[in-house]
C-alpha cells in the first residue's frame, strides 16, 4: 500500500491519516493502492487518483477534476497542501495530526 507522508508512529485507525486544516477543516484520508478517499472537503468526499508530481520520494500528488493533493511536505513530510479547484479555487494548508 502507497504512503502518504505517513513517517512516524500509526494512526490511530489502521489505513487511515488524519490532518487538521486552515479553515479548522478536520480531513480523514484513506489511502487505497493509487487513490486516495478524502472526507471532511466542503464538497463531501473525493476519490483522487495518483497523478504526477513530486520533488521528493517522501512526496506524492493526487487529483481529480475538482481538488489536487500534494501529501508528504515539510522537513517532517508531515504537511499537505490540498488545491481546491472548484467551484471556488482555494488552497488549503494541512498537517497530520499527532497519534493518541
């Protein structure tokens, strides 16, 4: 199963990443061979396919139509930048939340 910045201790729930966001969004992501399930987007849940993109092993880049993903930043590879696209273009700085 792909990585998703997810250096560090587990989650609390196998599978899934938490990151809390600018805008006091809460996201859970399930990661899932090249796609990734995002919940807690204004829109409702997104599928995003793996796309390219990436400096840095550590980095990776989902997208659809709608939203675009960088996971896997920071000196940590504990921040993600989520690009929404519709309806109203939006960036979104998120961080995974700590374990426990």
């Amino acid at each position: 199963m792909p990585t998703v910045g997810t250096d560090g201790p587990p989650a609390a729930e196998p599978g899934i990443i938490r990151l809390h966001c600018d805008d006091g969004l809460a996201l859970r992501l399930r990661v899932l061979h090249d796609e990734v399930l995002v919940d807690g987007l204004p829109g409702g849940r997104e599928v995003l396919l793996r796309d390219a993109g990436g400096v840095t092993p550590q980095q990776s880049v989902y997208a659809n139509e709608r939203v675009r993903a960088e996971f896997g930043l920071g000196a940590q590879a504990s921040e993600a930048v989520v690009h929404l696209l519709q309806p109203q273009p939006r960036d979104l700085h998120c961080a995974r939340e700590a374990p426990g």
